[in-house]
C-alpha cells in the first residue's frame, strides 16, 4: 500500500481555497444551491485530475454529490495510526453522527474513502473530516454500510491499494 495522504489532503486544499474564495460568500446569503451543485461539479473533476490521475485511476468517474450517494473508492483504505476519535452515523444515510462507538484502534475497522465532509454545505468550510464507508470489522459487524467522520491530522492516513492487493485482501475476507 502507498500512503497517499499529501496527495488527497492537496486536493482538499484545492477545493476548501476554492469555495471560501469564490463561492462561499455568494452562496450563503443567498441560500444558492445551485452555485453548491456548479461547484461540486468542479470538486469532482479536480479530484479526477489532482488525486484519481495521480493513482492511475482516472477513468473512474466520480459524480458530484447531487447526483446521487457516494459510493466509497474500494482501493482507497483510511487507517489511524494508533487510535482516533470517530463519529458513526446513527442508520443509514441520516444526518446523526452519535453511535455509541467514540474512539477507533488501529485495524479495527475497514474504512474507505467517501469525500472530505463539513457541516454547512453553503457556509465557510473546513472540510475537516473525511467521510468513510464502514466495509469490514470483526469487532463491530454491525457497523459494517454505515458512515464515519474521522477528523483530517496527524494520526489518520490515506492508504492505495493497488489491484492486485485487492483481490488478495478481497480472498482473505472469504476465506477468514
């Protein structure tokens, strides 16, 4: 696995730079959804071209959010490096973020990558988390389809997969 954390948190440079500078104050007052969406348009090429190209993944198109739910990147695994503090969402696809689980250990869940996440979609943003798929856990099972919020620093790392360890991770889970 290469640790591809720089390369993702440029491209959340990018886009946070981006909409505080040339989108955010037009945005908010108004209430524009639909400068939101223009913009997410725009997020999505450039993450193709700032962070998929990079990896060798440029053909995968990533829609803007508007189109439907994100679906998480399969090669791109989120780890801690020791323990983090985590935010589960209560079911599926609900705004709570206050499952009982508080704080994750390294390896004790599966975690992809959705997008960087940020409270108020037409305000000032951080994009201070980023937002995970739950693919696989031994200790929690039943977190397994929800989303978390990790918050973007030190002790968090994005990690690319490479095919063939895919298949190889993807062959241990069967057989374990």
């Amino acid at each position: 696995m290469e640790d591809v954390t720089d390369v993702v948190n440029a491209y959340r440079e990018c886009v946070r730079h981006l909409w505080n500078t040339h989108f955010w104050k037009d945005a908010e007052p108004g209430q524009n959804w639909d400068l939101r969406d223009g913009f997410d348009e725009v997020a999505a090429q450039l993450f193709r071209l700032l962070v998929l190209r990079k990896l060798g993944r440029e053909e995968i198109e990533v829609p803007p959010d508007y189109w439907a739910e994100r679906e998480p990147l399969p090669f791109l695994r989120v780890e801690v490096d020791t323990r983090a503090e985590i935010m589960v969402n209560r079911g599926l696809a609900t705004g709570y973020w206050d499952d009982p689980l508080r704080v994750v250990e390294k390896g004790e869940l599966d975690l992809r990558f959705l997008q960087f996440f940020d409270w108020w979609l037409l305000g000032f943003r951080e994009f201070s988390f980023y937002r995970v798929r739950i693919v696989g856990s031994g200790k929690h099972p039943h977190l397994v389809g929800k989303d978390a919020l990790l918050p973007v620093g030190a002790s968090v790392r994005v990690l690319h997969e490479r095919a063939a360890q895919q298949v190889d991770e993807a062959d241990k889970a069967r057989a374990g």
